[in-house]
C-alpha cells in the first residue's frame, strides 16, 4: 500500500487503473452492492512469506470487515492477475488504523485478522514497482 503522501503518484494510478480492470472484467456478474464498495477500494499484487497475495487496500474498517466475510469473489484472483498456476488464493483486505501509521487486515489464509506495521510501494526494485508493491511485516 502507498502511503497517501507518497512521491511517487504514479503508483497509486497505477493501482487505481488496475482495480477499475478487475472490477469492469471479472465483477461485471456481481451483485451491484458488491461493486459500488469495491470502486472505493485499491488492488495490488504484494508478497508475504515467499508468496504472491492479493491486496484490497479498503478506505475503511466497515468495508474491510464486509469484505472480509465476502471473500469467495477473491479466491482466484492471484491466478486471474499472474497465470501463475502453482498460484495460492491468499488475500488481504486492509484499512488504515486510526493512528495513522499502521494497517489492520483480514488475511484469507488463516482467516484472522492482524496488524500490519508495513506495506508500502517500493522503487527500489524492479519486481516490486511492476508490482506496485513492498514487503509487508507483521506484527
């Protein structure tokens, strides 16, 4: 996730323009409610544990939890991004905590909810800006 002063506003459209893709091709058949919230997120591609995870940056903690009980649009969209076959479906769905700072997320994997001290997008590699994404740390 971009830190919202972040430099570089090209990554954040980056995101943005990915997300309308995804939302217009593969939610086109979903209920609208599920749309209209999904318009207010970010998509990503990020890696956690050696893992590609799909990541929806929410604007809030009420669309993260709806989301996050709404998982099953979700499963193979990493597959859907990367045609990576051997592929997981692990995804986040974040929102900024009210300090500012950190993130707090549902990760699909174990379906729990956790702390993010991190994840921001990095132009010090090139994987990571064609991915628009950091490394994250957990709490």
């Amino acid at each position: 996730m971009s830190d919202p002063q972040t430099p570089h506003k090209d990554d954040r459209l980056l995101e943005k323009a990915l997300t309308n893709k995804i939302i217009d091709d593969y939610f086109d058949n979903s209920e609208s409610w599920l749309r209209a919230i999904l318009r207010m997120c970010i998509f990503s591609l990020t890696h956690l544990d050696g893992e590609a995870v799909f990541l929806v940056e929410c604007p809030n903690q009420a669309v993260a939890k709806r989301l996050s009980r709404k998982t099953y649009p979700f499963q193979d969209m990493v597959y859907f991004l990367t045609d990576d076959i051997d592929s997981n479906d692990r995804s986040l769905f974040c929102y900024k905590e009210s300090d500012g700072k950190n993130w707090r997320c549902f990760d699909t994997s174990t379906k729990s909810w956790k702390s993010l001290s991190s994840l921001q997008s990095s132009t010090t590699s090139a994987d990571k800006r064609e991915w628009g994404m950091g490394n994250g740390d957990w709490d």
